[in-house]
C-alpha cells in the first residue's frame, strides 16, 4: 500500500510508480483497492479486448438504495437489463430530434436568467445559485413538465420514492399508460408511451421507470 497522505500532487506520484512497479498496479486507497493502468497497451487489453469482463459495476449501498436497487442506468450493473433501458433512453429520450424538441424550453429559460440578471442592476448577484437555479429549471421542465423549486435530494429515499411517485402517477393519470400525449411531450410521458410496448422481452416497470426519471 502507498501512502498518498503527503503527496500534493499525486498522479506524479502514480506515475513515478509505475515505472518502478509496471503498468499495472493495484493501490489501496482508504478501504478502496484500485485498479491502476498507466500504459496504451494495458489500457487496450482492459477497454477493447477484455472490455465486458471490466465494464460492470459494483453495487453501492446508498445508490442501490436511492434507485430501486440500482435499476436506472448509472449504477445499473452490466448485462441486459443496463443493454436494454440504455438502448431504450438513448433512442427515445437522447437522440438529436427529442433533444432539438425542448429548444423552446433552453431558450426560456435563458431569458428568464437575462431578465433577473437586467432587473438586478445595482445589486450583487450570486451567480452560483442563479445559474444552479437555471440548469434545475430546465432539466425539471424537461423531465417533469414544469418547475419543482423545493427538490430536496439529499432527504430520504421514501421521500425521493413519494415525490417521484407523485409525478408518475399525475402524468398516468392525464394519459393512463401507453396513450400517446399529444399537448405535453416531456420526458415522463415519453417513457410511459414505452413502458406497456410488448414487442420485445425487456419490461419497463414503474421502478425502472422511476429510477431513470432521477437519472434525468
């Protein structure tokens, strides 16, 4: 085990290893071992030729318990479940036509920050928790519909569960499942026009569906 304790620049200090250890080192950082690849030639044979044997996930306590037993994307381990929503989000929710879709919602929100910036004119401004405010803004008109200004994440994750709960159940119940929207397309009614599709043997269950939203 090394001790990074007094080293101010540490990836020196890695790099001044691996010429005495070789390019691949395993380190122990806090309880953590790691895993450190310092060549080309290693980092080809961990991320193209034995890519699926690395490309999984360990499974984390508190984001297993924040999304549904880990069943979004993020830490998701690999395998077909992660293969199918990823596959699922990128074509339906990520692709360059959805994304062109919410430019109405960018460009408003935009001028929403242009116009508390104007009428604060003589006044000191944090610009941290303005332009926080503008990118909440838009990832909840994007992914709700409108704007939630009291999100507070860092609460349980029964609260995470009833908020989120509370949104998919207000759009189920405009729409009901798998009813096209035709006056609000925001991401949660896309994913619940996916869910009921039988076409192929991947089930997007309320959880999932949940778990994603917070990816979002």
């Amino acid at each position: 085990m090394y001790d990074f304790g007094v080293i101010t620049i540490p990836h020196r200090s890695i790099q001044k290893s691996s010429k005495k250890y070789g390019p691949i080192m395993m380190i122990q950082l806090g309880t953590v071992h790691t895993l450190v690849i310092s060549s080309p030639e290693a980092a080809k044979e961990i991320y193209k030729t034995h890519d699926l044997l690395f490309s999984s996930r360990p499974l984390l306590t508190i984001p297993n318990l924040l999304s549904y037993g880990s069943k979004e994307i993020v830490f998701s381990t690999y395998g077909e479940h992660w293969r199918q929503l990823k596959s699922l989000v990128v074509q339906n929710i990520l692709s360059t036509s959805r994304v062109k879709s919410f430019h109405h919602v960018r460009k408003e929100e935009i001028n929403a920050t242009i116009r508390i910036v104007g009428e604060s004119c003589g006044r000191v401004i944090d610009l941290t928790e303005l332009l926080l405010s503008h990118s909440s803004n838009i990832i909840c008109r994007v992914a709700f519909g409108r704007i939630y200004s009291e999100i507070k994440a860092e609460k349980a994750a029964k609260e995470f569960d009833e908020f989120i709960e509370g949104i998919v159940e207000e759009h189920v119940s405009k729409k009901g499942w798998g009813q096209f929207a035709q006056s609000n397309n925001v991401q949660d009614d896309i994913l619940l026009d996916i869910q009921p599709d039988k076409t192929t043997d991947f089930t997007l269950d309320k959880d999932t569906l949940k778990a994603v939203i917070l990816n979002i």
